[in-house]
C-alpha cells in the first residue's frame, strides 16, 4: 500500500465520521495546514499533487459542514483553495484538480477565477457534464456582464461567445452578444443573433424589439438609431429635455428618419414649445401629405403656437372628449381654452356649441356673446345665440334632450332624434322648438295625423308662429286625402 492510498483511506474514514457527527476531537486530529510542497518532477510532483488535492477536499467538506456563507474569507473555503492552488502548481494539467477548483470557486461566485480555471480545464481535454455546463455558463454571464459594465464589450463579448459555442442554446449568451452588436453598430451581426433570440424563444418581446431596432440601424444608420434609442430612454426615464435633445440629434443626422421627427414634434408639444414642434410636423406632413396623425399634430402645434399652449392644449383635450361622446366634460375644456385666451374664436364656439348640447344654456349664451363679439358677421352664432337665449328657462335635461334630437337628426339618425324630442316634450311640456320637430319627423315619415297633432301643440305655445300654423294645415289637408 503506497502512500497515497494511504491517505486517501484516512481522508474517506474522516469524511465517514463527519456523515455520523463526530467532527471535533477526532476530525481535529486529521485535519492539516497548508505547506509549502518541495518542489518536484515526475512521478513525485504527481503523488504530493494528489495529497494536496485531497486536503483541499477535506478543507472544502469542513468548509460546507460549517454552515457558514460561501466566501473566500471563510478559514475553511481559504484552505480549500490554498491547497488546490499548489496542487494545480505541481500538476497544471491534472482535471480532477482543474475540475475541483473550477467547482470551488463558482461555490464561491468568483467569478473570474471560476471562468479561468473551467477554461483551462477544457484546455486540458476536461469533459462538461449538465452541472458543469451550468456552472462555466454562470460564471461567463456574470464576468461578461462586469466587462460590459466597465465599458469593455470586446471583452464582453468573447466571453459570450465561447458560453455560446460550448452551449449553443443559452439565450442569455445570444441576447448579450446581439446587444453588443447593436451597440457597436454591427447591424447584420446583431440581426442575426436576435433572430436567434426569436427561434429560442419564439414570440419573445424584447427579441422583437431588438430585431426591429437592428433593422432600424441598418437602414438609418448607427449614429441616427443610437441617439434616437437613447431619447426612447430618456424619455421612459420622465427626461424630457435630454429626450427632446437625443430626437433633435436623431432627425438631423438623418433627415429620412421619420420615427425620430414624430417623437421630436410631440416631446417639444409637450414640453411647450410648439413652434421647434411645428416644425417637426411640417417636415413630416411634407413626406406624407395624406397622414391624417401628422396633420392633426401639426394643427394642435399651430393652434399652441398662435394662441398659446394652455389654450392650445385645453381646445385639442376638448376635441377628443367630444368626439369620445363626453359632451359635458368636453365643454369644460373648451371653455378653458376660451378663458385660456378669449381671443381664440374655436374655442369660443365649441364652448358655446357644447354647453348648449348639454343643457347648460345661461353659460351657453355667454359664449355665444363673446363669439358674435369677435365676429359680427357670424350668422350661425347669432341663431345660436337667439336660441340659447330663447332656452332659458327650460329644464336642463329637456334643453339637453332637444339638442340631441337636433345632432341625431344631423345625422341621419331619425329614431334617435325622434326619441330625444319626445324626451325634451316629457321634460318640459311648454317646450314649443321640441313639438315644432316631433311634427317635421311626422311629416317627412307621412305620418300625417302625427304631424297635425304635434305642430298643433307647438301652435298652441307660440300662436303667431307661421311656420307651425302652415305645417299644421298641411298635415291637416294631406291626412284627409
């Protein structure tokens, strides 16, 4: 029995009474320091390179028994590599000392060493089985991920390609070495990685994003694409100024380079400044004449840049909310723009229009007033006004429903209108424009015994009414028939 048999019969009846519990007095009196080996050749060097690799076994299984953190300041963990430095010092290409050391420091995540000692284990001819694989891929993504942080992505990205030649399914790899591309303005290279992305994680969303955005620089360039991925950033990050900055960047150094326009020409509206966005907007309408986004933009910059943000701003959340059906909560808006600058005569109008729809008619005549004011001429303001006018007094909900009626019947739809002035008559009674209606739906459908009824109410209400009193009699002689 040789030497090292020896030892390793002491070291495996050590390692039995530690799996029993008896890891004091008696693992005490195994336990040994590191030394400093003799320096040694041949078959020497081997047999001292065993026994120090099997103290650092003994060192690593105290190490794990202790229930302390993995750390390389622990005493145990020190030894444990202490010893198997020197053994891998007498036998540099031993595997079972490489692989023990590669395993010790990826239990230890350091990281660096960890991806040195499994890279000259392969050199060595070492074999990865799945734990191994884990581990060296682990240790590749934490050491590439330092590199790229320090603004070293050569280094970045040798790491992930050799993680990716012994695994060439680790997406982690794929996605890094497709980032880096990008970002060094590699555009096919980077292509084709995120394509890889996809057929490794069909569907992904950031896999799609980045193979857009490799398109993205192909054809407008790194330098466009990286200022305009830069404001998406700062944008996302609530930086605004600095967004509006890097979009300005993007469209100038490529003016073909719509997407960067848009977002130039919507963070400057945002911002408060229409004229810079007016002129993203102008440029954009120039390329596309029928994009009904961009000249809406381009509208709502105008509308800021001549009457001012605030009322701009106010007018435009208007529109939508009327056109959404929130009559009463679009009028609140136009009458902030109207008040925002009285001199804005839309604002005025679709204030007034929009408070009369909604059976708020004493703040409907008030801007009515202040349209025909800025307008003498305005005819239809005038009519409005007149009817406003001639709705105070009326119920809310009636003036409300009449309005309605009135839009529905705008728009070709005549049951809803003929429903909402039934609405108005219930409301109020004494309502003569909302009998005057009910009898023209009755007349243009031929109803007329519905006709004759209807203006017979509203005649009642407002006798010197000719209109009414024709209609009636017409309605009268047309029933009869």
């Amino acid at each position: 029995m040789n030497g090292r048999t020896v030892f390793l019969l002491t070291l495996l009846a050590g390692t039995a009474l530690l799996a029993t519990g008896f890891s004091g007095t008696v693992l005490a009196q195994i336990t040994v320091t590191p030394t400093q080996p003799p320096v040694e050749t041949g078959e020497g060097a081997a047999a001292d390179a065993a026994s120090l690799l099997a103290q650092a076994q003994v060192a690593a299984l105290e190490a794990r028994s202790s229930g302390l953190l993995p750390t390389p300041d622990n005493p145990g963990w020190r030894d444990a590599i202490d010893f198997g430095e020197e053994a891998r010092d007498l036998a540099p290409q031993d595997l079972e000392v490489l692989r023990f050391l590669a395993e010790t420091y990826s239990a230890l995540s350091w990281d660096s060493r960890a991806w040195e000692v499994w890279s000259a284990y392969l050199d060595a001819g070492g074999t990865l089985d799945a734990a191994a694989l884990a581990a060296l891929s682990e240790a590749g993504r934490e050491l590439g991920y330092a590199r790229y942080s320090a603004g070293d992505l050569k280094g970045a990205g040798s790491v992930f390609r050799r993680v990716l030649e012994l695994n060439p399914r680790n997406v982690e790899a794929v996605t890094w070495l497709g980032r880096i591309a990008l970002e060094q303005g590699q555009s096919r290279v980077a292509q084709r990685y995120w394509r890889r992305v996809l057929e490794l994680k069909p569907g992904d969303p950031t896999a799609r994003y980045y193979v857009q955005r490799s398109r993205q620089q192909l054809t407008f360039g790194a330098a466009s694409t990286g200022a305009f991925n830069d404001g998406l950033a700062a944008y996302n990050a609530g930086q605004k100024v600095v967004a509006l900055e890097a979009f300005t960047r993007a469209a100038n150094v490529n003016p073909d380079f719509e997407e960067a326009f848009s977002w130039a020409g919507r963070v400057a509206l945002e911002l408060g400044r229409p004229k810079l966005a007016e002129r993203f907007w102008r440029a954009l309408l120039a390329r596309n004449p029928e994009d009904p986004q961009t000249a809406y933009y381009l509208t709502l910059a105008e509308a800021q840049g001549r009457w001012g943000t605030p009322a701009g701003r106010a007018f435009y959340a208007g529109q939508e909310l009327y056109n959404r059906g929130q009559v009463g909560e679009a009028a609140e808006r136009f009458v902030e723009a109207s008040d925002a600058n009285p001199q804005y005569p839309e604002a005025a109008s679709w204030a007034a229009r929009s408070l009369q729809e909604s059976g708020q008619v004493g703040r409907a005549v008030r801007l009515w007033e202040r349209v025909v004011a800025l307008d003498p001429d305005d005819e239809s303001a005038q009519y409005f006004l007149e009817v406003a006018r001639a709705q105070q007094g009326l119920g809310p909900e009636a003036v409300a429903a009449f309005n309605e009626g009135v839009r529905a019947y705008g728009a070709a739809d005549l049951e809803a209108a003929q429903a909402a002035f039934e609405t108005a008559t219930e409301g109020d009674p004494t309502y003569a424009d909302a009998w005057g209606w009910l009898g023209r739906l009755a007349f243009e459908g031929q109803r007329y015994g519905e006709a004759e009824e209807a203006y017979a109410r509203a005649l009642d209400l407002e006798p010197a009414n000719a209109t009414y009193r024709f209609f009636q009699a017409e309605a009268e002689r047309l029933g009869a028939q």
